[in-house]
C-alpha cells in the first residue's frame, strides 16, 4: 500500500481488504466530513458572544439543583399515590398493640368520670366489632381486657347497690343485663359462672388465654408472608418510582434520551433493592418493638431506620452509571439525607389526634419529604463539592452547568458523552474531551467535527484555566475552577 496524499489514499489490490486500509479509509472520511462542517458556516466556528440569558423557567429548567429537587417532588406524590391505590395494610400485631392502646385509653377516661359506662361500653363494642372484623389476631387479644371492663362495670353495680345510690331492683337488671351482654367473652363468662369454684376458674382462664396465644400466633405465622409481600410491594412500588424520577431528573434537562433510559433503569432497579430492604427492615424493626408503646422512643427510631434505609438507594443511580465514587458518595448522602428526615416527619404526624381520620396525610408528607429532599440534598452537596464544571454561555442548553466528575469527560454529539452536544452537525460524536490531571484539567481536540476552539483558538491538548472559553460547534462553554486551599 502507498503513503496517501491529504487529498486521496491509494491501495494495491492485495492490500484491498486489510484492516489497515479500512482505518485509512475512515480517517479519510473523518477528514472529509471536517471540511464539509466548517464550509456549512465558518462564522460559527469563531469568537462569539454570550446568548442573552435564559428565561426564569429556562434557568430552572436547566439548574441541576432545582431539577432533582421537582423530580424528587413529583417522584414522592406519585409514590404516595400508588401507595395508596394498593391499601397497604399495615403489620397485625403493630395494628392489634395499636387498638388495644386506644380502647385502654378509653377505659383510663371513664375511671377518671370523664365517659360513663354506658358511653364507654358503646364505643368500645363499636371498635371491637370494627377491629375483629379486619384483625383476626386483635379479636383474641381483647379478650381478656374487654372481660375485665365488664367485670368492673358489674362490681360497680354492686358498690352502688350497697351505697343505696341503686335500688335492688336498679342493680338486679343492671346487673342481669350486663351478664346476659358479657356471656359472648369467653373470659368474662368463666369470670362469672356459679358453678366454678374459684381455683376452677382461674385454671379455666389461664387454659384459654393459652389457646388463644398458641391460636394468636398461627394467625401470625399465617400472615407473615403476605405481610412481607405487602411489605415489599409498598415499598418497593415507591422506591422504584422516585429511584426512576430522581435518576433522570438530569438527563431530561439535556435532552439525552439514551442517558434517561440507561439512568432510569438502573434508578428503577436500585430503587426496587431499597424498597425491599426497607420491607425486610420494617418487618424485622416491628418484631423488635413488637412490645413496645406505639408511641415510644423506639417506634420512632424504628420508623426513622425504615425510611433511612429507603432513602440510601435513591439517588445512586448516577453515580453507578458514571462509576465515579465521588458522584456515588454524594448521592449516598443525600438519599440518606431525604430518608431520614421523611421518618423524621412521618411518626409525630401519624401520632396527631388531629389526623388520626386521615392515616394518608402523615405517608404523603413523608414521601414528598424524602423525594424532595433526597434530590435538593444531592444537588446542594453536589454544588459544594465540585471542583472543576462547565457552563454553557451559548448553544441550546445555555445556562447548563456540568460538573466534570469522569475521567476523561467526553463532549459530542453522541449520547453516550457525557456534555452532550444535540442537533448541531458540526458537532462530532466523540468532538473533544476533558482530562482531570494532577493539580488540573487539560482539553483535548477529537478528530471529528470542526475545530476544537479554546479562547477563540485551535487547540489539541492544552491545561485549562479558569475562566477559558471553549467553543464547540455552534456551543460555547466557560470553564470554571474551585480556588485550591493553599
């Protein structure tokens, strides 16, 4: 094969189909295609001024930091709205302590004189009746609590009886009517059968509390697995929602489809690894404090590890795709970040009487508050650490900020760069490229498209300062750079 001209190649015909001829031929092309650009429009390729700055929703549009913050937003409305189409019921042995908790409280309320017996009886048949209804395990653990209500409500007649604030009659029907109500508690009716010696009822209670247990616990056993599958199906629902919305937040502001599929998929995936950890967390932390006040300190922490753990996984997705440990770092903390302070919102609103009617009220906080500020802790964490970024001044995504993490950082107008260049032919795929070097980074002209201008310049690899312009195509873009601590 012979040394070919700037204008043409020239092969023999056995060299006619060897790799070497085939590079010469794409280097050749490269060249042509070079020369076609810059004929398109040599003005672009000069010196140009700043476009006039971008509109207030363009400027938001474009702001990273606001991007991941409404990204999250609508991730965490939308996560609670599908949570809330699949009426996730919560763990029975969680809602069983929940119920008891507030017929105890009701009983606390008539002792103190603040509810009359007979008021109390009504709405504690009432929440019996509901909580047996949707709760197996919750209709034997009132058993004996109920019993014991009922048997202080007949010695009550009997003090009132002695006091002569009844009469014998009063306080026969009383009494009559509150045994005839009390014989469907097993318990209560061994309390008061005649024909028991006491010794004989104590033994008959102590042998149904104990069938109850064993029978309470096969319900359990029973509704575990559907508990975790409820479990996983509700979180994981959710994590793959906001993983998905806070993964492309930036790719949809540079309008590069393929890095919003390659991002939402593995935000989606990651998304889904967070939600079924937290299921598996939950159920293990409700095992933990299975006998604990719903209202006590370990609730809390509980319900703060579960979003915790959530939150972990959301905003990793970028960070995995750029395999860059400072970018993965960064979204670690700030999904951790949104996680932790959702769990902090959630448990003191769930806990208001005010909204003890709406159970919906306290989730939809919290999952805003994760979404929202698991994108807007990410961007600001990211805004602090960076060191050396891009500004588009110029072009179609003016105003666009690229903090310049991988090594080396590809522009073009191919959608696997990572500053990437659309609609602009005389931008090549793979136009130019930024190296991070020690104490640096230095600019590096590709041999596709048009020049590579650095300060109105050709260049071919020269260390950036801050405040250079780079003109790329129809594109012109400042580099910027973090001051080193001396």
């Amino acid at each position: 094969m012979s040394e070919p001209t700037p204008d043409k190649i020239t092969v023999t015909y056995d060299d006619l189909n060897t790799r070497k001829v085939e590079q010469r031929l794409k280097e050749q092309d490269a060249l042509t295609r070079n020369r076609a650009y810059a004929a398109l429009d040599e003005s672009a390729v000069g010196p140009a001024a700043d476009a006039p700055p971008p509109g207030t929703l363009a400027a938001l549009w474009r702001n990273g930091i606001f991007a991941l913050a409404f990204f999250g937003l609508v991730g965490g409305l939308l996560a609670w709205a599908c949570g809330a189409l699949l009426d996730f019921k919560a763990d029975l042995r969680a809602d069983t302590a929940e119920r008891l908790a507030g017929i105890a409280q009701l009983i606390t309320v008539t002792e103190a004189g603040n509810l009359t017996p007979d008021q109390a009886r009504t709405v504690i048949d009432t929440a019996i009746a509901d909580g047996s209804e949707r709760n197996p395990h919750f209709a034997l653990a009132v058993v004996r609590p109920d019993a014991e209500f009922r048997r202080k409500a007949l010695d009550r007649v009997t003090v009132l009886a002695q006091a002569k604030v009844l009469s014998a009659d009063e306080a026969k029907r009383e009494a009559d009517k509150i045994l005839a109500d009390g014989q469907r508690n097993e318990d209560f009716k061994a309390m008061t059968d005649p024909a028991l010696p006491d010794a004989a009822k104590l033994q008959k209670l102590k042998d149904q509390a104990a069938a109850r247990d064993a029978a309470g616990e096969q319900i359990l056993a029973t509704e575990n697995v559907r508990s975790l599958i409820g479990n996983v199906l509700a979180y994981g629902v959710r994590g793959v929602i906001l993983g998905v919305l806070l993964a492309i937040a930036i790719p949809v502001t540079e309008n590069n489809v393929q890095a919003i599929i390659i991002n939402g998929s593995v935000g989606a995936a990651l998304g889904l690894i967070g939600g079924v950890a937290a299921a598996f967390v939950t159920g293990g932390i409700q095992r933990l404090v299975a006998g604990a006040d719903p209202e006590s300190v370990q609730h809390y922490l509980a319900t703060i590890a579960t979003w915790g753990v959530l939150g972990l996984f959301l905003t990793l997705a970028p960070g995995i795709v750029m395999r860059n440990p400072k970018k993965l770092a960064i979204g670690l903390t700030g999904g951790l970040i949104g996680g932790l302070i959702g769990g902090v919102l959630f448990e003191p609103l769930s806990n208001l009487p005010a909204l003890a009617d709406y159970p919906r009220v306290p989730e939809l906080v919290a999952m805003v508050a994760i979404g929202l500020l698991a994108g807007l802790a990410t961007g600001l964490i990211e805004n602090a650490a960076k060191t050396g970024w891009l500004k588009v001044v110029q072009g179609l995504i003016a105003g666009k900020q690229f903090i310049l993490y991988r090594n080396p950082t590809f522009i073009g107008a191919g959608p696997d760069c990572q500053i990437y260049l659309f609609k602009d032919p005389k931008v090549g795929k793979r136009h130019a490229a930024i190296h991070i070097v020690p104490g640096g980074f230095e600019i590096e002209d590709l041999p596709l498209g048009v020049d590579t201008l650095l300060n109105g310049k050709p260049t071919k690899r020269t260390r950036l300062k801050n405040g250079d312009r780079i003109q790329i195509g129809s594109t012109q873009l400042v580099f910027m750079e973090k001051a080193q601590a001396a």
